[in-house]
C-alpha cells in the first residue's frame, strides 16, 4: 500500500488535486475498514460479555446492523457491574500501557495534533484506540463512536504521510482527511464528515478549508466502503432508519425553538462542566492511572442501575449506558411514548455516566452521547411546549431531532458539520430551517464553553498557521505606512569623482547613496562597502567616477507595495536599505526604506492585532 502511495506521489504533481483525491482515497477506505472492525469488534465483545453473562444488550439505532442475537440470559445486576468495571480495566491497562494519549473521547487528540505536533499520530494509536474503544463501549461504558473512528481515520492519515517524507502541512491536511472519513462513515454522513474535519478544529466561525476536498473525497470513499459491508435492506438506510414525518412548523415557531436553544445551552453547560469536574477529580485519584476507567465504569453502572430502580424496572433508562442510541430511536418515533420524567432521567443520567466513563480515562466519543442527551431533552421540552401551545408545537419529535443538532453544535462550536449530520443520520431535510435557527442559536450564546478543549479559537491563535498570519499581516501593511520621505538624503550624480565620493564617506553616517543623472533620475546605488573595495589604490580616485562603482540592476520598491515584496527583496540579497521609487515616474527616487524601521513598525502592528484579539476575547471567559 505504501508503495502505491509512492508511486501516486511520483506521477502526480504534488501541486495537482489529483494527488489529493487518491491519496484522499485511500485513507477513506482505509477509514471505511477501521469502521467496520471497530462496529464489529465492539458487537462481538458486548454478545459474549453484557448479553452472555449480565444478560442485557444495549439498543441499537434503526439502520444499525446487529450481528448477534440477544442470548437468553436472565438480567443480572453483578454480572453487568463486573462486566463494565473489567471492561474499563482493559481499556485502562491498554491505553495507559501502551499509549496514554489515546484515553478519553479521542476527537481532542487529533485536534492537539493537527494544531500543536505537525499533524503527527504515533502509528500505534489507531490500533491501540479501536480495540481500547471497543471495549469500552462494547462492556457498557457510556461513550460514542465518533471519537475513536476519528483518531483512528487521522492516525492512519498521518501514519501514510509520514511513511511518504511528506511535508507537515501536507500531514495536517491528511490526518483532517482521516478523522472526516472516520466519522463520515461510521455515521452513514459522508458531507457532515467533511464538513466537521474542517470545522471542529476552531472555537470561532472558522473552518479550515484547505481540508475540505480532500476530507469529501475520504469521507464518501469511507462511507461507501462501511455501507457495502452492511446487508442490502440497511445499506444506505440513515442510521435512525427512514424519514421522520415532520412538516415544517408555522414561522412563530421560532419562538418555542429559541426557547428549546436556551434549554439546550444551559444543559450544554452542565454537560461540559460535569465532564471537566469529573476529569479533574479523577486526575487527583492516588494509584496508577490504568485503574481510573475500571472505577469510572462500575460508578457508572452503578449509577444506571439505581435508575433502573427508581423507574420501575424500566429497562429503556438503561440507555444512559453504552451507546444509547435504542432509546434515542425511541424518543425521536413520533409513534412511541416516553414521558417527559424518562426523557429527562436518560438525558441526565448520560451526562453523569458519560463523565465517569471518559474523563476517568476511559476510551469512547462525546458525539454520540451529545446526540443522546440533545435529543432526549428536545423531545422532552417539545412535550411540555406542546402541552402549552398546541396549535404552535405541533410535532414533539421534531424538538428532538433539532434539539441533537443544537445541543452539539453548542457544546462542540461546530454548526454546520452537525446541522448536516443529523439531517443525514435522520434522513430528514425537512428542518433545515430549525435545525439552523437553533444550532446558530446555541453556537453563540455557548461561545465561552466548549467540549474540545485543545480547539482554538481561530487560524491567528494555530500554530499550523503561525507563517500563514505572518504574510497575512505584512500583506496588509504598504510601504507608504512605514518609509519617510528623507529630504536629507544624499544623492551622487553619476560622474562624481571617487575621491569626492571617499572624502563624502567621512562627513555621513548614510551607508548607501543613490546615483542620479543629469536630469536628476536614479540610474545606479552604491554602498561604503563598494567604495571600500576601490581604495587599494590611490591613482584610481581621480580616475574612476559614481558611474564605475555603482550598481545598474538594483532593487527598489514602491510606496504601494506591501512589506511582504519588501521583505522578500530586502532577503534576496542580503540588504539593508530599499531604494522607494515613485510608480509613475520610476526614475523619481522618493526615499529609502530601512530594514530596522520595517521590522520594527510590524512588531507594533502584531503587538496592536494581539491586544485587539485578547481584548475581544474578554468578554468571553476561559475554558472549563
């Protein structure tokens, strides 16, 4: 495979999108590959753990295919608290053994590593966080697949790039590609894929568009590659199964729905708020870190089964364990009935479980338990504003569906990516309007919190970009801003003698002189330098003339050139100093521009761009 790659480096042009689209390509199938091990994986060992021995078997999504009956299996309460705390052992013992940089949800360690390492994932990584995943999610662990499917698409994208002595800015650009091919595939949401490798990656309304191409093209080589391992009635059936009837509201529903994005947003606080204190807790634990998931994953169940207690036996609240998503098909049925109480007690539950299963260090996504916890809480909201406002709310389920899109386009800052992927995961485009109403909604007044910590805030603040920002803001600096016109400059007319020029050296501090002609154009420039290399000898200097030691081809600037040409000039050769040349009458010599002043006037200027960034920052405090 390597060797493939090499060869398609060799006959495309590395400037050319072709080599993109099949280096793109083969990471997507390489991505579609991982996710079908990684769901497979994580089904085996949930059959022969939860379903053998705890008898339970955690819902399925509609479209989802299940490889394995439910075994006949009486409930057993021990056997799923010993199940779920083995399970966050090995997952534990894995990670903590062999690569510690894989625990938690994942998604947060390729955004690190796009910003902060040069696009570099140790190539042990994708393995060591698909098997550590499964099971984790696969014993129960409260988590999502997001995370996992994407470090693993973006280990293996950067894994290709280095094996090919590409550049870090290539490698970045691929292990983008990877982690959209990821979660494109194992989604069935092959835009939302693209469009999320991209976006995910900044806290404001950036998106990192160099990776877009490339990650579309992984991401629908990916979901192509999952979907053909599925049976041929659920091969592209949207991972909640078919369309939800769900006709577009009257437009005064915009106000509920900004009443569900103020619900939303405060839940979105809560959540991360919860997981980050938990994580904090946990780190603050004494023994070995390779313990802390075991003990997250029995708190866990223990927490799930006490629900179980208090509901009655009501074994959909059992959803706030694994993956969840059986109970999330459920709310989101406009056919089924789950109460408000319910609704509110998974949403809950999945916000306290999720916690202690990966911010003890256990290994699992936050993206699917964030579908989880936005859609219970918008159907459950929903609910009560249909209880209030019959004629306005007139489809519960759609506050679900929505309340997904929104929750996690607050919590994770990425709304596009996610109003797309839920309209793919649901199969309904219908709510385009709310879905984007709401998302927007809880993007900005969620701006100071985030559950991806290692985002920043734009391109200015990524070190991916550091040089990109540094042309960007010379670019935007013209050489009128900087030079000053020097009245005091002295010119040389081009037949002075050199010993007039010798005895001019010792009366001025000025190290290069400009050579005029008769009518008073620049037609040369010398240095002291220059003339220092003449005065070997003395019966030269009557002699020679400005017109002998100057230099005809020089190199010069405009006032409307920018310092980025300037400073390209000034390291072409080694200068100091730039002749400014007036453009409409090119001979007209108007000053010079120094090296030190230019230098310097861009250190105040970035100095200002910063201040003015952290002083719009103000408002909007730190992360959790």
């Amino acid at each position: 495979m390597i060797s493939l790659a090499r060869l398609i480096i060799r006959t495309f042009d590395l400037r050319m999108t072709g080599k993109w689209f099949a280096l793109s390509g083969l990471i997507g199938v390489v991505a579609g590959l991982g996710a079908i091990v990684f769901q497979t994986l994580g089904q085996v060992i949930a059959r022969f753990t939860l379903s053998q021995f705890a008898g339970w078997s955690p819902g399925e999504a509609a479209g989802e295919h299940i490889l394995f009956e439910h075994a006949a299996t009486a409930f057993s309460p021990v056997w799923l608290i010993v199940i779920m705390t083995l399970g966050g052992l090995v997952s534990g013992l894995l990670v903590y053994t062999f690569a510690p940089e894989a625990e938690g949800h994942g998604t947060d360690a390729a955004i690190d590593a796009f910003h902060h390492r040069r696009g570099f994932i140790r190539a042990r990584i994708p393995l060591i966080k698909t098997i550590a995943s499964a099971v984790t999610l696969g014993t129960g662990g409260s988590g999502g697949r997001e995370g996992p499917i994407a470090q693993i698409g973006a280990g293996f994208g950067s894994y290709l790039a280095t094996r090919l002595n590409l550049s870090a800015h290539d490698r970045r650009i691929m292990l983008a590609a990877g982690m959209g091919a990821g979660v494109g595939a194992i989604f069935r949401a092959p835009l939302a894929g693209a469009l999320f490798a991209g976006e995910i990656l900044y806290r404001e309304a950036e998106i990192e568009s160099e990776v877009i191409v490339p990650a579309a093209m992984s991401s629908i080589v990916g979901y192509s590659v999952y979907c053909m391992s599925l049976p041929a009635d659920k091969r592209f059936l949207p991972l909640f199964g078919q369309a939800f009837p769900a006709p577009p509201g009257p437009v005064i529903e915009l106000i509920p729905l900004g009443l569900l994005a103020i619900v939303l947003v405060a839940v979105g606080i809560l959540y991360i708020k919860t997981f980050y204190g938990v994580h904090k807790l946990f780190k603050k634990l004494p023994g070995p870190p390779h313990i802390r998931p075991a003990i997250g994953a029995a708190m866990a169940g223990c927490l799930g089964l006490g629900l179980l207690h208090l509901s009655g036996g009501d074994h959909r609240v059992l959803a706030v364990l694994s993956t969840g998503y059986g109970s999330l098909q459920q709310a989101l049925n406009p056919a089924a009935t789950i109460s408000i109480g319910l609704l509110l007690t998974i949403a809950f539950g999945k916000i306290i479980t999720t916690s202690l299963t990966i911010s003890s260090g256990g290994s699992g996504g936050v993206f699917g338990p964030s579908m989880v916890i936005g859609g219970c809480v918008g159907t459950a909201t929903g609910q009560f504003l249909h209880g209030l406002m019959p004629a306005i709310v007139t489809s519960p389920t759609t506050y679900g569906i929505v309340g997904m899109a929104g929750f996690f386009a607050g919590c994770a800052h990425a709304p596009f990516s996610t109003i797309i992927m839920v309209s793919e995961m649901t199969g309904n485009y219908n709510l385009l309007l709310p879905t984007m109403w709401v998302s927007t909604l809880c993007f900005l007044l969620s701006r100071p919190w985030t559950l991806y910590v290692k985002q920043v805030p734009t391109r200015l603040e990524s070190p991916a970009h550091r040089g990109d920002f540094i042309v960007d803001l010379l670019e935007g600096i013209r050489v009128s801003e900087v030079f000053r016109p020097n009245t005091q400059l002295l010119t040389v007319p081009e037949q002075r003698s050199l010993e007039d020029i010798v005895h001019l050296l010792a009366t001025t501090q000025q190290h290069y002189f400009p050579v005029v002609n008769d009518a008073g154009e620049m037609v040369g420039i010398f240095s002291s330098d220059d003339v220092r290399s003449w005065l070997y000898d003395e019966t030269i200097w009557k002699l020679a003339v400005a017109e002998d030691i100057m230099v005809t081809k020089f190199v010069s600037v405009t006032p409307d050139d920018d310092l980025n040409t300037a400073l390209r000039r000034f390291t072409a050769i080694n200068l100091d100093e730039l002749p400014v040349l007036d453009p409409k009458n090119p001979g007209r010599l108007l000053g010079m521009l120094r090296r030190k002043e230019t230098i310097g006037f861009y250190n105040r200027r970035l100095l200002e761009h910063k201040q003015s960034v952290t002083e719009q920052a103000a408002d909007g405090t730190a992360f959790p």
